[in-house]
C-alpha cells in the first residue's frame, strides 16, 4: 500500500486547537514551515489529493493555504493541479533582508527608548535557553525555533505582533537561506552572540547601539550568501 508522504510529517493538531485553527490555517503552517526548513526543497511536488487526505480536509482548505504560499512566493501552481515549490529567488532575497532589517531595527530602537525593563528580562530568560544548545548541531531545530521566538518576543514587547506575522509571511525565502546557514560551524553561536548584544543595547537604553547591533545580526547571512549560492546552486533561481 502506498504511503502518503505527508502524513507523518503533518500531524493533526493538539485536541481543541482544530476547533479555534481554520483548517486552511492548519496546512498554510505546516506546508510553510517544511517549505522553510527545506524539508520539502525547491522543486518539490504538493499533491493536493495527498494533503488533503493527510489533513482528513476537503481539497478546499488545501487550494487556499496553497494560494497563501504563491502569495509568499514559496510554491507556483501549474494547469492540472501541478504546484511546485520555488526556487529561492535572489531579487526578492534582497528585498526581503531590506524590509526586515529596516522593520527589525526600527523595533529595537523603540524598544531601547522605551527602556522596558521587564522586557530585557524575558530576553536574557530566552538568551540562557539558547546558550545551553549553542553548538549542539543535533538540537538545531530547537535552537531554532528559539530564534524565531526570541525575534517574536522583540515585536511583542514593542505592541507590534501583527507586523511580526506580516514580515515573517514576506520573508520565505530570507527563512530558507537562514536554514541553509545555520548548520555553518560557530552559526549558532554568532546567532546568540548577536541576539545579547541586541539585548545589552536594548537595556542600556542606548538606540544608537540597538539599532546597530541589530543591523549587525541580521547581515551575516546575507553577506554570506555568495558563498550560500556556490554550495547549494540548484536551490536558486
């Protein structure tokens, strides 16, 4: 019997989320973090019947998280029901570092001004967990998802969360990048090293220094991209 290949790696959600998650929310999710975790690279193939059957939905939810990731730039749809997820394009690449390191930067900077004490707390709390996994290449994935949440918790505190889910829905293919860097010797540790200094700038409530340190932590990955592109070329447009 042949085997869906998405069953296992989109499981249904905890009991009592489905119920406040629109299904078409659910898949839009899962496809869009293994399309940015590479788990499903450029090139390959979502078969709607199988997603759907993966996620017991009808092909409707399926066709409108599918719309959201042609929207983010992530998959094209072709006649017949062909979608394939993109290559990472290196035009929009650029366009998507300019627009969160501006967005970013600008958050840290209010957040320096605003010199929140309880948020420098949170952050330092978030900076200890990532200091415990920093080089421990088998817990990458944790690491990273306390990356994601440490950047998160910065828009939270400046009272920014829906600009969070706007930027993070713009930058796809900057998030595939990043997962192709972070596996990089000492990329995990400059991650942490760049995300204290945020943080140190940000409770001594100097902006100059946390726009700056932020500029800083956001270029490494894309001043290494030359090098990105020689060594995984056939991800990219």
């Amino acid at each position: 019997m042949n085997r869906n290949p998405f069953s296992t790696d989109m499981p249904a959600p905890r009991e009592g989320v489905s119920a406040h998650v629109p299904a078409s929310a659910r898949v839009y999710e899962a496809l869009r973090g293994r399309i940015v975790s590479l788990e499903l690279p450029p090139g390959s193939a979502l078969v709607r019947a199988e997603i759907a059957q993966a996620f017991s939905v009808s092909q409707s939810p399926v066709r409108e998280a599918i719309l959201r990731l042609e929207g983010d730039g992530l998959v094209r749809s072709y006649p017949q029901s062909r979608t394939l997820v993109t290559r990472i394009d290196r035009d929009r690449l650029r366009e998507e570092h300019f627009l969160r390191a501006a967005v970013e930067c600008e958050v840290a900077r209010v957040l320096a001004l605003q010199g929140d004490g309880a948020a420098a707390v949170k952050l330092r709390g978030m900076l200890k967990m990532q200091e415990a996994l920093a080089g421990e290449v088998e817990q990458i994935e944790l690491f990273k998802q306390l990356d994601e949440a440490f950047h998160e918790a910065l828009f939270a505190a400046a009272d920014q969360l829906d600009l969070h889910r706007h930027v993070t829905a713009r930058c796809g293919h900057l998030a595939r990048v990043r997962s192709l860097d972070l596996p990089r010797k000492g990329k995990m540790r400059a991650v942490l090293e760049g995300h204290r200094a945020v943080v140190e700038a940000i409770a001594a409530g100097d902006p100059a220094a946390a726009t700056e340190a932020m500029r800083l932590h956001l270029s490494g990955t894309i001043e290494r991209l030359p090098e990105i592109v020689r060594e995984n070329g056939a991800f990219f447009t």
